[in-house]
C-alpha cells in the first residue's frame, strides 16, 4: 500500500508536515472562537478553508507512492492551498491596517426551521464582527498576519523536507 518498504521514514515526513501544517492553525482558529468567544469575520473563516485541503493531501499522500505523480500531486494541491489562505491573510492584513477598504463583515448563522421569522431572529442575534478590526492580537500581530507567517513558515518546511528527500533518497534509487 505504502509502496516503499526501503525507506518508510520518506512517506511519513512530507505528510506529517502537511497534516500537521494544516490542524495546528485549525485547532488555534477554532479554540479562539469556541472557546475564548472570539468571532472569525467573513476573511477570518475563508482563511480556514485551505487548511482542509492540506489536510486531506496529507493524509491522501500517505496512500500513494511517494515521489510519484499523485504523490506530487497532492504536494502541489497542498502548496496550493497554503498560497491561497497566505494570499487571504495578506488581504486581510490589508484591511486590518486600512491599507485595503472591505465594506462587509457580518456572520450569521443559517435559520434553523427555514422561517423568515427564524432567519431574522438569526441575522438580529449574529455578532456584527468588522473584517477591518483585528479581534484577537497576539504580541502585537493579528490572527490574519499570523496566519500569513504559519503557511509561510510550512511552506519553508515542505521546500526543505523535499529539498532533504531529493538528496537523500534520490541517490539510493
């Protein structure tokens, strides 16, 4: 299944820097809005979404043969993703500091029973979160410029982990 019995430790290390690369900002972005009451506004949740990619590709590269074409496949969909949500915190960044201008910025939650009544109750209780204000700061840098550094920071890593496989491993096959 796994397709490289020489050399297990070859599969594991590119995976484990995507899935990893992917839960831990997940795992952060959902504490802080589970559980420390801080509401993601309309960029804060789109931010979110490529890191699912990231992890899919992870756990999807441990099922192909490393260094073949799906394998660097799901790597390049993984690079991909990391771009997008780095591109989306660098536009939120922009708007956080007025560099960029965002009009929208309200989350609400879906009706439950489908009524107008309900869906009004809903938008009238939703927390009015502004994308140009910053909700949480962390040493004096927003969640979004945190986010920018995070998928900079695993895309370093998955550059220096292929970088490490091609000039280890290439010689040996």
């Amino acid at each position: 299944m796994f397709c490289c019995k020489k050399d297990p430790e070859k599969i594991v290390a590119m995976a484990s820097i995507l899935i990893l690369g992917g839960v831990i900002p997940l795992a952060g972005a959902l504490l802080s809005q589970f559980g420390f009451g801080f509401h993601p506004c309309h960029f804060c949740l789109l931010q979110r979404y490529p890191y699912v990619v990231v992890i899919t590709a992870g756990v999807l590269s441990l099922l192909v043969k490393r260094g073949g074409l799906p394998w660097r496949f799901l790597v390049a969909i993984a690079i991909y993703a990391l771009l997008t949500t780095a591109t989306l915190g660098l536009i939120h960044t922009g708007i956080e500091t007025k560099f960029l201008t965002y009009t929208g910025g309200c989350v609400a939650q879906a009706a439950v029973d489908g009524s107008l009544e309900a869906l009004r109750a809903a938008i009238a209780s939703a927390p009015l979160v502004a994308c140009d204000q910053a909700t949480a700061v962390l040493f004096g840098i927003s969640m979004a410029t945190w986010n920018v550094l995070w998928a900079g920071f695993v895309l370093l890593l998955i550059a220096l982990q292929y970088r490490f496989d091609w000039r280890r491993y290439a010689a040996r096959t």
